[in-house]
C-alpha cells in the first residue's frame, strides 16, 4: 500500500473522537482583527458601559467578571484584568492575587446559583493558542453539567441555553452579592 492510499482525510473513522466546531473559527478571526489597542479592546471598553449592557457580574480593583458574549454553556464567566495586557505574565502580584481570587469566587457563586457538576477553566494565550481576543488576558469559567454535551451543535447548529444573557447576569450578580 503506497503512501497515497494510507492517507486518509479528517472525518474518516480513526478510532478518535472530535468535536468540530468550524464556526468559532469565523469568531476567534474577527476577534484577532477586531482588536488593536485598548480603544476598541471589549475588554477595556465593557467597564466603561454599564454592568447590564456589559454583562458584568462583578468588578473588582484591579479585575472584573463578566459573562461571555458568546458562551459554550449557561453561566459561562471570563475574569479579566482592568488593565490591557496580553499574558499571564504580565500581571503584577496585586493583579494576579485578583485574578485568581475571582476566578475562585466564580466558581463559588456558579456553584450557588446553577448547581454545575465541574468547570472547564481555561486562559488561551496567543492567537495559535486559541485566543479569541489574544490582545487582552482573560480566564474562561466555564460550568459544566453531565450531559451537557450532545449533537445539537453539531447537528443543528443550535446552542441550547435556558435563559437570555440578561436573565443570566442578573442571576449570577445576585448570586455574587449573595455569596460574598
């Protein structure tokens, strides 16, 4: 068997599982090219707008919570610097403390007002590292339930999500003065 006949294109039956998902692809490319300093950052503009027409839950010293615009599950936060850098690394320890302390208290309240299974944490560096925003450091909090994986993004291209992002920040906000 040559060379040619052992190649076989993605999709075909290998023995592993994958989740294709080609429509973030169009989001994390216009994320790259929506963003090239901090005056049309969303990150650094969202605080300038109200916490409601912003979706954050929470705002801190030094960062703030918010929810996703474009969430992979119900109740899904990202934490984030007021300040607009680009790595981990380059947090200060006042900063990093915040960071990791909201990122923990998310979890808190998630846990409080949704019930979730587990979280998936995540911070995608860099554009080839997944960043759909790569200009601006933000942590993804995202809860999970058992289950909550099935075909109708793959299938049907819909997300089921049971309540609106308004009726989501409103939730999570009220679960965060709760839960202080």
């Amino acid at each position: 068997m040559g060379s040619e006949e052992e190649f076989e294109l993605a999709g075909v039956p290998d023995a592993f599982q994958r989740l294709w998902t080609p429509h973030r692809a169009a989001y994390q490319k216009r994320g790259q090219d929506q963003v090239s300093g901090s005056g049309d950052c969303p990150f650094c503009q969202g605080p300038l707008r109200s916490d409601e027409e912003s979706l954050i839950v929470h705002r801190g010293v030094r960062c703030f919570v918010l929810l996703n615009l474009y969430p992979y599950n119900p109740g899904h936060l990202m934490v984030c610097p007021y300040r607009h850098v680009p790595d981990l690394t380059d947090l200060d320890a006042e900063e990093s403390a915040e960071f990791i302390a909201l990122t923990q208290q998310s979890m808190r309240v998630l846990r409080a007002t949704a019930n979730p299974g587990g979280f998936n944490l995540g911070v995608n560096q860099g554009k080839v590292g997944g960043a759909g925003i790569a200009a601006h450091l933000h942590q993804h909090v995202i809860p999970r339930w058992n289950g909550d994986t099935n075909f109708m993004p793959i299938i049907a291209q819909t997300k089921n999500l049971s309540q609106t992002l308004g009726e989501t920040r409103a939730l999570v906000a009220e679960g965060w003065e709760a839960n202080r």
